[in-house]
C-alpha cells in the first residue's frame, strides 16, 4: 500500500503541531517558557525528518533493498514533511516572538533565515515540473546548498547547546556526524563503482 504524499506531509505536520502544544502546555501554556519548549520540541521533530530526507541516498547507495531503498523513493515526501514541520516551528517562534515583544529580524540569525528561503524554495520545487522548468543542474543545486545550510544551522544550534543540554544536544550531534561519514562513504563506493565501470 503506497501512501500518498499529501498524508505523510499533512500527518507529519499535525504531530508537529501536536507536540507543539502538548510541550507549550507542560512548559506553562502561553508563557516565554512555555511557547520557547514549543518551539523546540518542533524543531527536534522537524531535525529526524530532515536526517531521513538527508541521509536516504546514502543509505540506500551503502546497503540496497529494504527499508532503505523504500526512504529513498519517499525521499520528497519526507523532504516536504521536514520543511511543513520546520514552518510549524516558525509558528511557534512568531508566538514566542510576539508575546515577548521580540523583533525578529533583529535577533533571528541571518543564516537561520536564508535557510528558511531556500526551505520554502526546496519544498515547492519538489515537483517534476519544477524540475523541467528549472533545468536539473539548477534544481540539484538548489537541493544541496538548501540541504548543507540546514544541516550548517542544525549543528551550529546543538554543538552550542552541548554544555548546557547534552542529553539532547550529544545525540543530535553524533547523529549529524554520523549522516555526514554515511554521506562520504556513499560518494567513495559510486566513485568506486564508476572507475571500475570505465
Ligand atoms: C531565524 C529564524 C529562527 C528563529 C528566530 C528561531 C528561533 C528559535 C527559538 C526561539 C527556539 C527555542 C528556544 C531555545 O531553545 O533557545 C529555537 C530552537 C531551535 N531551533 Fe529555531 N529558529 C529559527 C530558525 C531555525 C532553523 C532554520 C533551524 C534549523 C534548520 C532551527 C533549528 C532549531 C533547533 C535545532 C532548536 C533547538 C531544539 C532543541 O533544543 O532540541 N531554527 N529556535
């Protein structure tokens, strides 16, 4: 049974929004420290749909077949469902941001917004239209610079958390260096099987 795209993105999206509340809720509702554990509970959510997304070429290039090889055909829905996900963590900021009188394009980091670009960009461009009308080169471009910035921002927000959360802020990093060796092994077995190929 194939399940449709449109459901992984929507489900993916009202756990997110689930857990969102719930975590606002626990953190004492319509608070600083309430709406700020909204936000991060999003943000992780949104960061194991990215990892999937990111890390699913690779898995299924070191070991075809299974699950692997299933990821990497609902590569897009889950790459759609990481960035559905990241702007329900948007909504939690903009309600942090407001309840504590926040400008946010003064205190949101530059690269943490350029990201947020080529996020939307990258969800509404995962059509094969999209793809004939951008040319493939571009398209592949827009899909790795968007890929290494958010990864560049996730491990740029958990190594600084480390000291202060290293419960949550280890696992994600060993976790992002883990997707990266997978990623490196990958390039060097097609590079393999190309030269052998030639
Ligand atoms: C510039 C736009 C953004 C703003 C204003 C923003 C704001 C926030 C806030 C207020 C929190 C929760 C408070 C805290 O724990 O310090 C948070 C957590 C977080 N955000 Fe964002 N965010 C933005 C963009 C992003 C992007 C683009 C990513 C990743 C690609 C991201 C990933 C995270 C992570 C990983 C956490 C921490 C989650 C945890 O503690 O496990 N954010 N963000």
């Amino acid at each position: 049974m194939r399940i449709e795209t449109r459901t992984i993105v929507v489900g993916s999206a009202l756990v997110a929004a689930g857990l969102g509340l719930a975590f606002t809720a626990a953190g004492g509702g319509y608070t600083k420290e309430g709406l700020m554990a909204g936000a991060r509970i999003t943000a992780r959510w949104s960061f194991l749909w990215f990892m999937a997304a990111w890390t699913a070429s690779a898995l299924a290039g070191l070991w075809p077949g299974g699950w692997r090889t299933v990821l990497l055909r609902r590569r897009r829905a889950v790459g759609i469902a990481f960035a559905a996900d990241h702007f329900v963590h948007l909504g939690f900021v903009l309600a942090w941001a407001s309840h504590e009188q926040i400008n946010l394009v003064k205190i949101g980091l530059l690269d943490g917004w350029i990201c947020y670009l080529l996020i939307g960009a990258m969800a509404v461009t995962s059509h094969n239209a999209a793809q004939r009308w951008m040319g493939m080169a571009r398209w592949r471009w827009l899909q790795r610079i968007g890929g290494w910035l958010a990864l560049y921002v996730f491990f740029h927000l958990y190594s600084g958390r480390l000291a202060d959360q290293p419960a949550t802020a280890g696992p994600a990093v060993a976790l992002i260096v883990a997707a990266v060796a997978l990623r490196a092994a990958a390039w060097l077995k097609s590079r393999r099987s190309q030269a052998q190929a030639a």
